[in-house]
C-alpha cells in the first residue's frame, strides 16, 4: 500500500491505504503490525467485515464515515461527540473530526483521486453532522450573546432571472460547502435586483452566476453592469451549459470591472474561489485574467472581421429544393391532425431510451479511450469502479421512482397541415392551404461562407412550399418527466440529502430526454407513420439512424427561443399537460423537452451559426418584432457587434 502511495501507481492508492489502515490495531508497532483483534504475533481472531472502523474512537469514526461518505451511523456519531466529553463544544467537533474529513477529501478531491459523486456522498455526512449540531451551536450563541461565524468565505450564488436549471449549480453550491465555504444558494428565476440586495444582505465575499438556456447570457450582462453601477466590487464567478470563456472575455468582462471569471465545471470552482479569498493571491490572479481575456476580445473581433458572409438572397439561391410531388419526397399525411396528449406514461416504457452518457457527464465522470461513453466507461482503470457504482445506485432510484410512482411523465404531440412561403412555415386551420392560415413559424439561413458546395440552409428548405400545390405536415412535441420533482427534492433536502436530490435532477432530466426519444419513434412509426417498418436499436436511435428530425427553438438549427411562444399557443402545453414558459422561454418543469418534427427525407440537422444584418432586419419585419429585440434574442448568432 505504502509503495502504491509513494510511487503514485494507481489512482486509488490513497483510499486503499487508508482503508488498510483502519483495519489495523493502533497498537500495534511500526515494525510489528497487526490487525484489530490480532493477538501480537498471532492469527487474527476474525475476518474482517469491513466494519472494523466502528472500533475507534468515536471522532475518528465520525472521519472515517465523513471520508467514505457513510451516512448511516453519522447522527448517533456526532451525538456521542457532543456528549462524550470529548469536545469542548459543538464547533469543536465540525473543526476536528468533520473539517479532518473534509480536508482529506477535498485534497483527494484536487488531485483526482476522489470524484464528484463521493464528494457529494462526503457532503451529506457534513450536512447531517452539521444539522445535528446547530440546534445546541445556536442555543450555546444565544446563551452567550455571539453573532460571529468562521468560514473560508461567504459564496452566493444563482440561477439568473427566467431560467429554471439548476443540477449544476447545486454542484457546486455542494463542492464550494465541503470547503468550508458558506454557501448562500437563492435558487432560480432570480431577477437582478434580488441577486444584488441578496450580495448586500449576506455581505458575500463572491457572487456566482449560472444559466443553461442563451437568454441568460444576456441576464448575466445586465447583471454585471448593474453590479457596476453599485459600486460592487467582489468577483463574480460565470458558469452553466450555455456560459463560455469567449462570451465572458466579450461581453461580461468589459461592464464590471470587480473581476469576472468563467468557472468550467465544479471541480474547477474550488481553487479559483479559495485563490480570489485570499488577498495577497487576487490581484495578480484576477489582472491575468483580464489579459487573457483582452486577448481573447482581440482574437473575437479580428474573427469578426475575417469571416466572410454571404447576403440572405445569395444563400436562398445556393438552395435547390426536391421534388414534392415524387414518390420519394411526396409528403405522409399523420393519422391526426391537432394535438393528442399522452398522460401518466410509465417510467418502465421511457428507462430503454435513456442515454446515460449525459447522466456520467454531470457527474464528472469521463472514461479514457478506449472506454469512453456508457457502458465502455464501466472497464475505465480510473473511474470504472465508480461509474458502475453510481449506475446501480441511479437504477435503484428508478425503481423507486417507478414502483411509487415519484414522478408524472406527460406529453403533448401535434400535427398540422403546412407549407414554406419563403423562409416561414405557414401552418393551416384544416387539411391545407384553403383552410386558412393559423400561424407561421420563422427559420433563420445559413449564411458563413462555406468552402464546399453544400447549400445555405433554413428549415423552411425542408417543407414543401406553397406555390408546388402539394400540402406537406410539420409536428411538435412537449413532454416532461419533472411533474413531481419538487416533491422528491425537498424530501431529500429536508433531510439533508445532497447525493440523493441531485441524482433525482439527473435522472428526471434523462427520463425527459428519453421520453422524448421514445415519442419520436412512436410518431414515425404510428402517430405519422412515415417509417412503419423501423427496426433501431437503442444505440441507432442515439446515432440519429432514422428518418426526420426534431429541432428544437433555441438550439443549433433554430437559435431563437422565442419561436416557443407560438408552439405553446397553438398546442395549449400548460393547460394540456401542466408546462409552461417562463419569461426567458425556458420550461418549467425544467425536466421537460420540447420541438419540431420534420418527416421528410430530405430533412437533416445543421448549424445556423452567425449570421449578417439583412437577415436580422428581414427575420425582425418577419416576425413583427423591432430589430433591437431580435438582436437580443440572437446576441450569440450574429455576425456583427452589438452595444
């Protein structure tokens, strides 16, 4: 075990020492060891049965289950603590036993020899532990007439005014406690005037932003300027899906000049907190940030200026449309036009479409080649061991889930006569364009250069349009897994549950995308059926096999989240089936999935990218919107900057 430690051989060497040495009489001699109940030169009396830890003293027990994440003895441990006569006071025992734990684990942590889903695990030890005592802390306090309170830094931290997602936020909310941080999490939908009286209240030390949907890039600028304009100085931290390096050297860093750093995951959160608290390391820490990111702004301009695009009449023209009226491109009618909703589907119907490579990504878990992405991931020499723990561990809560019935899963599918006029879909009140227009749904074109001859593409290119006579279909979809979700989390956070209620994010947002991968293969088959034959495997459907697509607004082949707005209308979504909008057009319950079907076969995924001004201000006269909001809507798509 020593020599594993000391030539770093296996990247598990210090747990497996550690567990070694639990298992050994403290007794015993350096030159003389011997296990617990081992007689000096003799057999053991018994074998192990990895229990042997329940024999120590009661703090290093408290370690030991604080390391290992062991929550099953912690209350009666810290209970004996605190009336054992052992420890002075209630503090005593968080900044002996616990912060040992916790340091233990956080240096495990650092160097990579512990990963997320046992820290999380460390932490609900703290968290009871420290739950257990702050009733008598308190009392003790009141008693002496004290206000004071030790931590390494007081951390607020938020989910930005009209999102909803917050998995990786409590991450790191977690992450940042087991470091002695006191946390302050205000939850989500936070508007900027609450973030900043909750910066004044709390006196924080750092502020932490997160967002997963492209609105809140612009929520986090508004924020930051705000904070400018008050006078605040404290860093503030930017992270979540949808945040980068580049948006924040461009557009967070020039309007607050307290610090702005951009924070990639959790493990990463740690040493940049705990670097900008201390005072002799933060002004040269936050001035190469600042150069870096004015080279990054530099880089970001130049880029601008170089790339080379082509106007919106010269991309409709690179496109040639297939015949709709051929037997291969002819348009299927579905079996229904309308909505149908699907009500109370079974999580056992959902659990076969679910792709559990996102779920090890939240956890930080990545595999090696050749084992990366589930279930290589499980045969990974660093983190196999762990990522089929957590798996097992994931699969019990499902059945859980399924066998009571935690959760509500409901879906909501439509289908509606259609065709392309130009670069919009005009949708119909019945069977086809005689019917009348209902509404219209607006795509955005390709327009970067490209250096091959592929066409300049808009979703529109793959709906029949109204001047071939032929009527074509589009489809949509919502469907959530999250109804029931609050319920679940606040059992586990009433009980100090950090492990379990984070898991149960995880897998209701699996189950959202699972399900709605299971709807798609139900409308291509049956619901449309324009591909009854189908026969794909789970690991087809991941690959994107079949036939059609379901682009979703806000993402790469639609970017404008706005589009939701006439999807939610047409289909009724929160009076069919309980999901509804919020002002930033992300979904609530955040466990949800929402877009467009298109049948045809000419149909495939792109990437808009950027795109020029003449198309903003055709897209903005379009959709009947000023083109300072469509600006706003697509600040990351265009090719130009904008104030």
């Amino acid at each position: 075990y020593i020599e594993d430690v000391l030539l770093n051989r296996c990247s598990n060497a210090t747990e497996r020492m550690l567990q070694f040495a639990a298992t050994l009489d403290p007794k015993s001699g350096p030159c003389n060891l011997r296990r617990k109940g081992q007689a000096a030169g003799g057999a053991a009396k018994k074998k192990d049965n990895g229990k042997a830890w329940r024999n120590e003293k009661v703090g290093k027990r408290l370690e030991y289950a604080l390391v290992h994440g062991i929550d099953e003895f912690c209350i009666a441990d810290t209970e004996e603590c605190r009336t054992s006569g052992s420890f002075a006071s209630c503090l005593e025992i968080i900044e002996g036993p616990l912060m040992d734990g916790m340091n233990v684990v956080g240096d495990l942590f650092g160097a990579g020899k512990m990963f997320l889903p046992q820290v999380i695990k460390s932490a609900r030890v703290m968290k009871k532990s420290v739950g257990h005592l702050l009733p008598f802390m308190q009392a003790a306090k009141d008693a002496a007439g004290d206000t004071s309170s030790s931590s390494a830094g007081t951390f607020l931290i938020a989910t930005v005014k009209g999102d909803v997602h917050d998995i990786g936020k409590n991450i790191v909310a977690v992450v940042l406690g087991c470091n002695n941080f006191k946390v302050i999490d205000i939850g989500v939908m936070c508007p900027c005037q609450t973030i900043l009286d909750a910066v004044k209240e709390n006196n924080a030390d750092i502020l932490g932003l997160s967002g997963l949907i492209t609105p809140s890039l612009d929520e986090m600028v508004t924020v930051g300027k705000e904070m400018e304009k008050a006078g605040l100085k404290i860093p503030l931290l930017i992270g979540g899906a949808t945040t980068s390096k580049m948006h924040t050297a461009v557009k967070m860093a020039p309007v607050y000049s307290g610090g702005v750093v951009h924070v990639l995951d959790a493990s990463r959160a740690v040493p940049v907190a705990q670097t900008l608290m201390d005072m002799t390391k933060r002004p040269e820490f936050l001035d190469d940030i600042k150069e870096t990111y004015e080279e990054m702004r530099e880089e970001f301009f130049a880029g601008l200026e170089d790339r080379k695009y082509l106007s919106l009449a010269k991309a409709r023209e690179s496109v040639t449309l297939p015949d709709f009226s051929s037997a291969e491109h002819k348009p299927v009618k579905p079996k229904f036009l309308g909505t149908k909703a699907l009500k109370d589907v079974p999580i056992a119907d959902v659990i076969p479409y679910i792709d559990w490579n996102p779920f090890f990504q939240v956890w930080q878990l990545r595999g090696r080649y050749p084992n990366r992405g589930y279930p290589k991931i499980f045969n990974d020499e660093n983190v196999g061991k762990e990522a089929k723990k957590l798996f097992d561990e994931a699969n019990a809560m499902l059945d859980q889930m399924k066998n009571q019935k935690q959760l509500t899963l409901n879906g909501l599918l439509a289908f509606y006569a259609c065709n392309a006029v130009g670069d919009d879909i005009e949708v119909y009140n019945g069977e086809d364009a005689a019917s009348g227009k209902r509404c219209s749904f607006h795509t955005i074109r390709q327009q970067a250069e490209k250096d091959t001859e592929e066409p300049y593409m808009a979703l529109s290119d793959f709906i029949a349009p109204k001047d071939s006579n032929v009527t074509d279909y589009l489809g949509m979809f919502v469907c959530t897994a999250g109804l029931g979700l609050d319920k679940l989390t606040q059992s586990f956070k009433k009980n100090n549950d950090d492990y379990s209620y984070i898991m149960a994010e995880a897998l209701a947002d699996r189950l959202a995308e699972a399900f709605a991968e299971l709807l798609h293969a139900q409308v291509r088959k049956d619901h449309w059926g324009y591909a009854p034959d189908e026969s794909l495997n789970a690991d087809d459907l991941l690959k994107v096999k079949y036939q059609g697509i379901r682009p979703a607004p806000g993402y790469p082949s639609q970017p404008d989240h706005t589009e939701k707005a006439t999807m939610w209308d047409l289909m009724k979504c929160k009076e069919e089936i309980g999901v509804e909008l919020t002002e930033s057009f992300a979904m609530l319950p955040a466990a949800s999935v929402s877009g467009l079907y298109f049948g045809g076969k000419s149909a495939e995924y792109f990437n808009v990218g950027k795109i020029e001004k003449d198309q903003v201000e055709e897209y903005a006269s379009r959709k009947g919107m000023d083109v300072a909001t469509v600006e706003k809507w697509l600040g990351q798509n265009l090719a130009y900057h904008v104030e």
